[in-house]
C-alpha cells in the first residue's frame, strides 16, 4: 500500500503538496532533478511515518537508510526513485482486522517504508504528445507492505479499512482512495489446501476498496482456470479493469536486481533516537481496537456495534459525548443501531445528520427517566431525524408522554380484566402464558404510552390477587 503522508512540503524538496494545483507550478528544481541539485530531508515525514509504525505496534529502526532504485519512466526525471530498500524506517508491525462472523484475525505488516512519488503522464489530451505534470513528483510515500496473511478478498478488504481508519485517527495520510492519497497493489496466487504458495501476480494501484476485492476475485478465479488446463502462472504486474472488472497483462515483473538498489550518496543515514520515538509515542491518540475492546470491557457493548462506532473517529467521538451522559450500552445501541440504521438507509453520513450528539443524549434522557418507553422512542427519533427537532419538545406536542400514574395504570387494567373474564380464568387455572396477551390489551388500549414495567407489577399483582 502506498500512503501519501498528509505534509505540506515534498519529502526531499520545500515545494507545496496541495492536491489540485495547476500542471507543474508545484515543482522545484529538486523535483525537476536540474543537474547538481541536491535532497534536503523533510523531518516531518520521517516523524508521521515512526508515528505510523509505533501505531501498528511495530519496530522502529533507530537507523535507516535512503537507497536508488533505478528504473526509467517519462514521469520520473531522476531516472530513480529514491525509496529505502536494505534499511527501511519501520519492521514487522501488527493489525487486527474484524471479519463478518465476529471473529478477528491479526494481519502482520512486513515493513513500512518511505520514498518519492513520481509524476503523473497524460496520454489523452493530444492525439501525438503526452503531457506530463511532476507536481506529485517528490512527494513523501510510505510504502507499506504485508506478509501474505490474507485468505480471502473479505480480509484484504477489512484490513484496508482498519488501515485507513487508523492513518486518519493519526493524521498521518488523508485516506482519500479517490484522490490517490492511498493506492493498494495487491499479490494474488493461488494453491491447493496445504501446498506452499503459488506463483503470484501484482495488480497495480488499486484506488478503492471495491476494486481491491473485485480484483482479486477475479485474478484468483483466472489463476485457478490456468492451472486447471495444465498451465502454469507467469509473474508478472497486471491491471485491473473496473468497468469491465477483469485484470490485464501490463508487463512481466522486474526482480529485485533489475533495479540496481544502492544507498544515495546525496543523503545521509538516518539516525533517530530514543527519546525521540518516545516523544512521538507520547503523542499517539487512542486508537480504534483499543476503543473497540474498551467499548466491549467497559461498556458490554456487543462487538459488531463496537466496530461501528470505534471505526470512525467522529463516530467514536459522538459515541463517547452520548456515553458520558447516559448508560453507555443503551447510547451504543442507539447510534450503531437506530442512528446508523436511518443513515444507511438515507445513504447519509454522521456529518450532515441532523440529530446532535447532544440531541441524542435529551432523547435517551426521556426513555431512561420513564417519560416515554423505548418504542415510542423510536418514533420520535424517526422525527427527530427528519426535522432536527428536540425529543421533549416532539413529546410535549403531541403528547406522547408515558403515562406512570399508578390510578389510571390500575383503572385501566381493571377495564381490560372486566372486559376479558374467560382469560382471567384461564390464566387462573394455570394458562400462564395469557400474561403477554393482557400486557398486550393494556399497551394497545393506551396507545403504547403506558408504562410497560409499572403495568407488569400491576397486572401480575392483580391476577394473582383475585
Ligand atoms: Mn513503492
């Protein structure tokens, strides 16, 4: 994976990152590689990507070294990337991914790495020419690479979520897929049960989770075919095709010694120490497992909820303002379930909701001081979600408060039991079961605005008194 580190210079080079800019009106004359120029490292960068690693629980090279990886592209004017290949900043990290049967798998991270970007090449805006931009030239990667602990386009999928999730709590790469700012290659190979692992493919910057999964279905299902007519896998790096959902040949894999790897003499080792990484471990926010076992531990909230509402920082953020008011289960269950529910179903985001956290919290207060009862709840929130009204105000105007008054509670129950002679009788001589149909006659007679624990006390003293 490569993740574009959120920073407003280039890795080696005092030229702007902003997405968007004019064709090459970002680049300096390192970008350009003007001869007898020189690299001059970003700090910054090294420190988002030590922050990175300490967040993936991995292991911080106090040194770690910058080498030339060679290879020509139209894009690429130093005729070599700048990457870090025997040294790399970060080793041997962890994730763990959520699966849809509720169980996790841990994911190892092999490296991270930093490196230059290159240019980007235009071949559809001229019939004969291709244009070519260098603003993304420079500017900071890091490459993150995994072993290969994926089984399936489900885990590979989750882990990217869980990836770009933690990259935004740190702050340390946007996440935008769409913009590029995190693209995945991913290596499918295929193999029979316990054999060692076949020869495998690269399909090149995949730029959605989507693609991610669609891709490798499709390579896995094609490997599979070859194999089974007698065949044999060539390496090689593909294409995916998203519109037609294949992948395509794009060029038979360079080896690790087509790129004559070997430390620029330009920069120096990097050497950190450690009181430096614990300066940036100092400043690490709660990550989202960490949120999500402590919503579980703390809270009992159910995993699948927990997930929902640690994946997303301003998700967790809204849970943790509702939680600190009210019983933190009961908030779980509202947002995860009621709240996330109506947003899916509107194709809505937690931005542009109308229902405030604090909003969320005045209508969980009615249910739990017994104004209204949960069902009830649930219509005003289907208000509240439309309109952005408050629960008491919506309760007060239309009257939906829970009636908790002793003498009408009993009164009516008397009607209902009048009204329902043969029933009591039966319930007498032991049909037990009635009881839910007389909760029920009750609930239905006030409209739902009973109290439905003061109308089990009653009912239930009542039968058996008579
Ligand atoms: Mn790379």
């Amino acid at each position: 994976i490569h993740a574009q580190v959120s920073t407003k210079s280039k890795l080696f080079s005092g030229a702007s990152t902003k997405y968007g800019g004019s064709p090459n009106s970002q680049v300096s004359l390192v970008d350009a590689a003007l001869p007898g120029m020189l690299p001059v490292l970003n700090k910054y960068c090294i420190e988002q990507a030590v922050k990175t690693g300490l967040a993936l629980d991995a292991h911080i090279n106090k040194r770690s070294v910058f080498d030339r990886k060679h290879y020509f592209y139209a894009d690429l004017p130093q005729g070599y990337q700048i990457s870090q290949f025997h040294e790399p900043i970060v080793e041997k990290g962890t994730l763990e991914i959520d699966l849809s049967d509720d169980s996790t798998k841990i994911i190892n991270i092999n490296r991270i790495h930093l490196e230059q970007d290159a240019g980007k090449s235009f071949h559809d805006q001229s019939p004969t020419e291709t244009f070519i931009d260098l603003n993304r030239c420079g500017i900071a990667l890091m490459e993150i690479v995994t072993d290969p602990d994926f089984r399936s386009s489900e885990e590979a999928g989750e882990f990217l979520k869980k990836l770009r999730s933690i990259l935004r709590y740190l702050g340390t790469c946007d996440g935008d897929m769409e913009k590029g700012s995190l693209r995945c290659d991913a290596n499918v190979s295929v193999r029979k049960y316990g054999d060692p692992f076949g020869t495998r493919c690269e399909i090149k910057n995949l730029n959605s989770i989507k693609n991610v999964m669609q891709a490798i279905e499709f390579e896995a299902k094609r490997q599979i075919e070859i194999i089974e007519q007698g065949d044999k896998i060539n390496q090689e790096t593909r294409l995916f095709d998203a519109a037609k959902g294949v992948t395509r040949s794009l060029r038979s894999k360079e080896s690790v010694e087509d790129y004559r790897y070997f430390p620029d003499p330009d920069l120096l080792p990097v050497e950190i120490s450690d009181e430096y990484i614990a300066k940036i471990k100092a400043t690490l926010p709660e990550l989202p497992d960490h949120k999500k076992h402590r919503y579980m531990d703390e809270f009992k909230v159910p995993h699948d909820s927990a997930v929902i509402l640690s994946g997303d920082k301003e998700v967790a953020s809204y849970f943790e303002e509702v939680a600190k008011e009210v019983t933190p289960k009961l908030a779980a269950n509202w947002i995860a379930v009621e709240l996330f529910g109506r947003l899916n179903k509107t194709s809505q985001t937690l931005k542009n909701c109308k229902v405030t956290a604090k909003k969320l919290v005045g209508l969980i207060q009615q249910i739990e001081n017994g104004i209204i009862s949960g069902k009830i709840a649930k219509e005003v929130f289907d208000e509240m979600f439309e309109t952005g009204a408050d629960a008491e105000k919506i309760i007060k105007d239309k009257g939906m408060e829970q009636v908790s008054d002793q003498s009408s509670i009993e009164k009516l129950i008397d009607q209902i039991l009048a009204e329902n002679q043969d029933k009591v009788s039966e319930y007498k001589s032991g049909k037990e079961k009635l009881f839910g149909f007389f909760v029920g006659q009750v609930m239905k007679a006030s409209g739902g605005k009973m109290n439905p624990q003061l109308v089990n006390e009653v009912l239930k003293s009542k039968l058996n008194s008579k």
